[in-house]
C-alpha cells in the first residue's frame, strides 16, 4: 500500500476540503475525489453503504440521489457521522443521517423530484472504512417524473460532466452484469472525458441477478470490452435484504462467499468484492495525490504567501486596547493626508490605469474643459454684427453718426464679460465634484472603522463646501473687475486705428499653422452602413486645416482627409445598445461632409475622450453648435436689416476691436482661474487635512467609539487567520510526507474502439462463435472448474499485483492454490483481440 505518511495525505484533502467550505470560499485547489458514476438503480448508493458498513442513503422510487453526495470516509476507532452543515453535531443513529440526507435533498430541490448541483458533504468515521472521498451523483435517466423538466436527462448529465471533466477526478464507472455492457452510460461519460482510461475504473454489481448458466468472468479478466485500469465485481444487498435489515457484515461476508463458491469467480475471489475495491481505490486516490503533490504544494504556497501580509497585521490584534486606538487613528489620518496629496499632486506609486482621476482630472478640467465652456459662451458671427448694429443706431438715436462709436464698442464687450460668470463657476463646480470623489477615493482605505471614514468624509466635505463659497465669490470679482474698467490702453489691444487690418493677419496667421498637428488618436467612425461594413475604427489625425483618418496608427495608408472650413460639432445621444459615447462634425452649409453622409458620426469610449477631441477641434477652429432658442429665430426672422457700406465699415472695426478685447479677457480669465481655485481650494484643503483634521476628529466625539472596526472586518480577521493558520499546518505535513511511495506504474493502453469516443458508436472487438457480445449471454459449453492456462491473464488485468507483489508488477497471475479449479482451457478464438 506504499508507506504510511502518504496516506496520512487523504485526511489533510479531507480537512482542507473542509476548511475552504466552512469560510465560505471555493476550493481552488482541484483536490483528488472519485466520483461514482452510473445509471439509474445501478447500484451505486449500495456500493458506498457497503463501503461504510452502514444504511445510510434513502431509498425508494425515482431519482433517489438528487444532489451530490460528497461522501468522506475516515478511519477511527469509534463510528459516527457529521454533516458539514450542521457543524458540530455528531450522528451515531445511520436513520438519522437518511433522515437529514432527506431533509436537506428537499430543502434545496423540493419534495417532488427536483435536482441540484449544490453539493451535501457527509463525513464519516469508522473503523470499518479505508480513507476516501467519494461523491454520489444522481443515477442517469431518460424520463422525467414528478415536477421534474422535460430536459432532466441533459440536466443530470452536465451535473456530472462538472465533476468528472476535471483532470484530478477518478471515475468509478458503475455498471450492473444483468444488462449490456456496450449500452453503460457511465462507460460512456468517462470515455467522453477520459478517453485515455487513465483515471477510469470499472465496478460489476449485482453478479448474483444474472442469469442461470452465464457469468461475467471476460469482463472481470478484462477481455471483453477492456478497461486499462481493469473492472471490479461486487455483490450488493438485494432489495429482499434491505426491507429484511440484513446486516451489512453479513451481506459482506455473503458476498465473499459467492465468489469463493461460484465456479467462474472462485479463481479470482481474493481480487474481487467489496474490500478489494476500497484497497484499490484507496491505492489510487493516494497514488494521485502522490502524482499532484508538487502541484498541490504551489498553489498551497501562493495562497499562503497572498495571505502572509495581511495575516502578520491581525496577528496579536486587541481591538479593546485603547493604546491601539489611538496609535492606529494616528495612523489612519496620517494615511490619508498622504494618499490624498498623491491624488493631487501625481505620484508612481498606485497609479491608476483605467481612468483619469484626482490631480489629472483637475488638470483636464483647467486646460480642455474649461477653455471648451469660455468658447461655447462666445456669439455667433451673425449674432454678433446685428448687435453690434443695434447698439451702433441706438447709440447714434436720431442722428446720423458721422464717427464710430466707441460706447457701442464698451456695451458689447460688457455683455461678452457678463457671459463668462456661467462657465467659470460651472469650472468651480467641476473641481469641487472631483475633490470629493478623490476624498471618497482616500477613505476606502477607512472601511474598516466605519464611524472614522463616515466622520472623515463629513468633515473633509464640509470644509470643501465651505471653501466652495469663497471660491464663487472670488471667481466672480475677478468678473467684476474686469467690468468695473474696460483698458483700451493695454498693450495688446489693436486700438482703432489698426481695427481694419487685423482681419487680414488673422486669416494669414491662421494659413501658416495648416500643418500643425493639434491631436493624433483612434475614433470609431459611428455611421457606416451596414452593407459597407459598419462601424470601423480608424487613427485620426487633427491638424489646423484639416481632419484625415488612417486604416492604423503607423499613418501609411490614408482613408480621407476632411478640410475644416464651414465645419461645426454637436453632441448625439447616446444608442440604447451602444455603449460607447458619440458627437457628430457637420457642415454649416448643409453639404455632405462625408462621401453620402451630412454627418460624420464619430465614438469614443468615454465622455472624457469626447470632451478632449471637443477641445482639440475647437484649437483647430471648430465650434461648438448654438442652440437657438425659438424666440431669436422669430426676431432674427423678423428683423432682415440690410446695412450701408458705412454702417458695415463701423460695425467691422468694432467687431475687430471686441474680438482683440475680449482675447485679453479670457486670457486672463484662463490664466487666474487655476490660479485662484488652486489657492483658494485644493491647496486648502491639503493644508486643513494635514493640520486640522486630526482636531476635529478628537472634538467630534469618542475616539473609542470612531475606532470601531466593522463586523465585516472582525469577521474578515478571522477568516485570514484560520485560512493562514490551515494553509501552513497543510505545508507543513506535506513537507514532512517523503513522495517515495511504492506504487504500480500504469496499466498499459487497451484497445477500447468498441467505446466509440465522442461520437457515441459503440462497436465491440469480434468475438468467438461461442463468446457471445453480451455479458449475460456468456454460456460457456465446456466443464466448469478446469484449471487456466499458465498464460492466462489475471482476473483484473494491470491490477493483478497491485498491493499484494508490487515489485512485480509484470508477472502473469495464476489461478490461487487453494482454490480447486477443474475449467479445462478456453477455445484459442477467446484470446484478447489485438
């Protein structure tokens, strides 16, 4: 049986199996188990009471196994059963065990036949019993009864398939001799899964129902429809002895008994029965988990090394010690004074690398959205000149003016510096909402001590609030300021005199930068028909002249190229079954802007992506849409003026004069607004966190109570210790486990066609006239009792030695001397086909 420190090893799988359970946790380790598969009323809940010893499993119509049983047998020397969900309790009554195996099957499934994949886990300790760990699954079937689903039959077997399809799984493929062996459903999922048979091994019951004059024995020898690792046959209660309460002993006993008495088994007694088969399946779950042990080992140590952190902080934690208290509030602020000054202020270490946030997002707000909102206030040109107009007139009342004047020039340029108040507290607004989401960011690392983060959250906001205030009303002097005094004496201002000659160097400014490259990145073009493909994402490139597109981002093979003039953007809605973010460029003039399309529908992953593109396109010139309201398009619909060249002269100098003014304007204002919410808020509140929030703190109440921990976090401590504590004693006895075991190398490969894979055929090698395909068919002519040929080949094949002459495991098997034998030699057409 190989040495005993590796057998030891099936009580520790035991124990971890146990220990990942009862945390709640699923085990990821890919323990070794056998699995018993088979069909309906195969015998297989008979197999394992007889493993126990015990009537345990319910009995009666139908589908009796409905959910997995995972059965763990432990040797001791006294008998009881536990369930691992009624922790704790010890059953010694077998009938109480049916009893709950029952009840917790209907509270699941439901008391009318319904299955379930959720798993009973039963141990069980008895001297009777080697050390394994099987599962039950439900008996395979073809029709459905009581409330169970039309498609109960694919249900099951999926239901197996999840067990057996994993690699360390042993198959018990359980079959009865009373029906066709070429028509056994478990032979056939495990050929499915393991189509090698190196974890698949065959169990034979009810050898004594077959009928009279046939036998089993080509099977059991492992010559009719071989398996590599051979079959075993046992002899199960009938249901006469089970309503009878036949003892389990005595039916074990029978069973040796028929075999030592029939004349087609006698021979191969000692390597059949119920016995021999937990020796057998002991030796390979053992030998399994000898072959898995390094493996098994690794993952044990990356788990442990996972957990040695957090498990070295809980180790000797008081959470009452008010020494601890204080030290770790200390602690607690400290750490978030310095996580939200990296947020701030940018740092290498925990760098976020899905979205922009803290210190980047405020920067983005400063130089693309906050610049996009002052252009979005700014007039259209239309709009512009008829004002400009009205205030020339008005200005002039019932005179008509000789000169231009220069209040009507004053009037606008208010009317611009009133229209910035909306976007620079809008920008206020926007660095607010980012400073809170960054201290909730911070106090993630507080969720342990709920009363502390709640706390720190509501102080930190508040100051941020009360700073909110002051922030508006100095962003709204600098406002006021600049209306309080319109310099025309600035030195970048054009002046009168030079009003009719900036046009022309604007325009010739802006032809020379047509080669500046504002923005490279990747757009999904969003309104590509279907028939062309659809959606397809490109590398765009913006320049001061033009937007072009290529199939990739090494720019080699170019699509289009779109020239910017007369191209204006607006948002789109976002697509019920979209996910991405979408805006549109289209052509003031009402022309297509792409091949057949009026728009050019272009997405980005996020709205950031579309704000950025918003305010590259608006550096290259392409602004925003007015949304018109309809009470400017009746009065501009109303009021057609049409202008004398005087008139046009005046109101052209004058909206050259407003356009150098109102450029000094908002590069002031571009300039002081980070400036003054820098000042004024963040900078602030990082000075308020690191000096007065520990205060406020201390004064807002008990620190005892702030420095309760969670009971999420009491019950996180103790999972991490348990789990940690588990993880190194199972390291432990597997680094005291010598893997020298003595064991029986692999069967060699048999012919199995006759399982037909995959594809589900069945064929069966060609037997003998007299060797018929079905077991129960076996008659054999000849006497019984004659005595095998020396070449015979042993009862269970590559088992024959298994435990009883390992050194030897090539050795034929003959027939034991103490068992008369009179079977004279079999015809040469029953030898194993090739």
């Amino acid at each position: 049986m190989g040495n005993r420190g590796m057998e030891e090893l099936i009580p520790l799988v035991n124990k971890l199996q146990d220990a990942f359970s009862s945390i709640g946790q699923a085990c990821n380790l890919d323990l070794p188990q056998i699995a018993v598969v088979g069909g309906q009323s195969a015998g297989k809940s008979s197999v394992l009471e007889n493993f126990v010893g015990r009537d345990f499993l319910p009995r009666g119509s139908g589908i009796v196994t409905r959910r997995p049983l995972v059965l763990q047998l432990i040797n001791s020397s006294a008998e009881w059963a536990e369930f691992l969900h009624c922790k704790g309790k010890k059953f010694t009554d077998f009938d109480e065990v049916r009893q709950e195996i029952e009840g917790e099957t209907d509270r699941v499934t439901g008391a009318n036949k319904g299955i379930s994949p959720i798993p009973i886990n039963l141990r069980v300790y008895s001297p009777n019993v080697l050390n394994l760990t099987l599962i039950d699954l439900p008996g395979i079937t073809k029709v459905p009864v009581g409330d169970q689903p039309a498609d109960i039959e694919q249900q099951i077997r999926d239901m197996i398939m999840q067990f057996i399809t994993r690699e360390s799984c042993l198959i018990l493929a359980v079959t009865p001799a009373n029906t066709d062996l070429a028509n056994s459903d478990a032979l056939k999922l495990a050929k499915d899964v393991d189509p090698q048979g190196l974890r698949t091994i065959g169990v034979i019951t009810k050898l004594d129902l077959m009928d009279e004059g046939t036998d089993a024995r080509d099977v059991l020898e492992n010559k009719l429809l071989p398996l590599r690792r051979g079959y075993i046959g046992v002899v199960n209660r009938s249901q006469k002895d089970i309503d009878g309460r036949k003892d389990i002993k005595a039916a074990l006993e029978a069973e040796r008994k028929f075999f030592l008495s029939h004349p087609a088994y006698r021979h191969m007694a000692e390597k059949m029965g119920t016995p021999r088969l937990q020796k057998i399946l002991n030796q390979q779950l053992t030998n399994h988990i000898r072959d898995t042990l390094p493996a098994f080992r690794s993952k044990l140590q990356s788990q442990l090394l996972a957990l040695d952190k957090e498990a070295e902080e809980y180790r000797g934690y008081r959470p009452d010690d008010p020494s601890r208290k204080t030290k770790q509030l200390l602690q607690m602020v400290q750490q978030f004074s310095v996580d939200f000054e990296k947020r701030i202020e940018g740092s290498g270490d925990q760098v976020d690398t899905v979205e922009l946030s803290g210190g980047a997002k405020i920067n983005r707000i400063f130089h693309e959205r906050f610049p996009f909102e002052l252009v979005k206030m700014e007039c259209d040109e239309k709009e512009m000149r008829r004002e400009i107009s009205y205030a020339i007139k008005n200005i002039h009342g019932i005179r008509t003016g000789l000169f231009t004047p220069d209040m009507a020039f004053e009037a606008i340029v208010k009317k611009q510096v009133i229209k910035l108040k909306e976007p620079c507290v809008k920008c206020v607004d926007m660095v607010i909402q980012e400073l809170i989401n960054t201290v909730r960011q911070c106090s993630n690392k507080l969720e342990c001590f709920p009363r502390l983060r709640e706390e720190t959250e509501r102080i930190v906001t508040s100051h941020i609030r009360d700073r909110e205030s002051r922030a508006k009303d100095q962003v709204l002097l600098l406002i006021d300021i600049q209306l309080s005094y319109i310099n025309t004496n600035h030195e970048d201002f054009i002046g009168f005199a030079n009003a009719q000659q900036r046009s022309s160097q604007t325009n010739k400014s802006q032809s020379s930068a047509g080669n500046q490259v504002i923005r490279k990145g990747w757009l999904t073009i969003n309104n590509i028909s279907i028939m062309k493909g659809g959606a397809k994402e490109y590398w765009f490139v913006l320049t001061a002249e033009s937007l072009s597109w290529f199939k990739d981002d090494e720019e080699k093979e170019k699509k289009y190229m779109l020239p910017l003039d007369n191209l204006k953007v607006r948002d789109v809605e976002k697509s019920f079954m979209s996910s991405k973010h979408i805006f549109c460029i289209f052509n003031t003039e009402s022309r297509n802007v792409y091949k057949d399309n009026r728009t050019l529908e272009l997405a980005c992953d996020s709205q950031d992506d579309v704000d950025s593109w918003k305010s590259s396109l608006l550096r290259a010139g392409v602004y925003p849409e007015k949304t018109i309201t309809v009470e400017s398009e009746t009065t501009t619909s109303a009021d057609n003026f049409s202008m004398d060249p005087q008139l046009e002269r005046k109101v052209e100098t004058i909206r050259n004069l407003v356009d150098s003014y109102m450029a000094i304007v908002n590069k002031c204002i571009r300039d002081l607004m980070p400036k003054t919410i820098m000042h004024l808020m963040i900078n602030n509140v990082k000075d308020f966190i690191n000096a007065e929030l520990l205060a406020q703190l201390y004064s807002a109440g008990d620190q005892n109570a702030l420095m309760d921990e969670s009971q999420e976090q009491a019950l996180r401590r103790d999972e991490v210790l348990r789990t940690h504590q588990a993880l190194k004693e199972a390291l432990a006895i597997i680094g005291d486990i010598s893997t020298s075991t003595i064991t029986v190398p692999l069967p060699p490969p048999v012919d199995t066609s006759w399982m037909g894979g995959s594809t589900g055929g069945r064929r069966s090698p060609p037997p003998s006239p007299t060797a018929p395909r079905r077991m129960s068919s076996g008659q054999r002519p000849a006497p019984r009792g004659a005595p095998p040929p020396p070449n015979r080949p042993g009862p269970l094949g590559p088992f024959n030695n298994s435990a009883d002459s390992p050194q030897a495991p090539s050795r034929p098997n003959r027939a034991p001397p103490s068992i008369p034998s009179r079977r004279p030699p079999p015809s040469p057409t029953r030898q194993v086909p090739p």
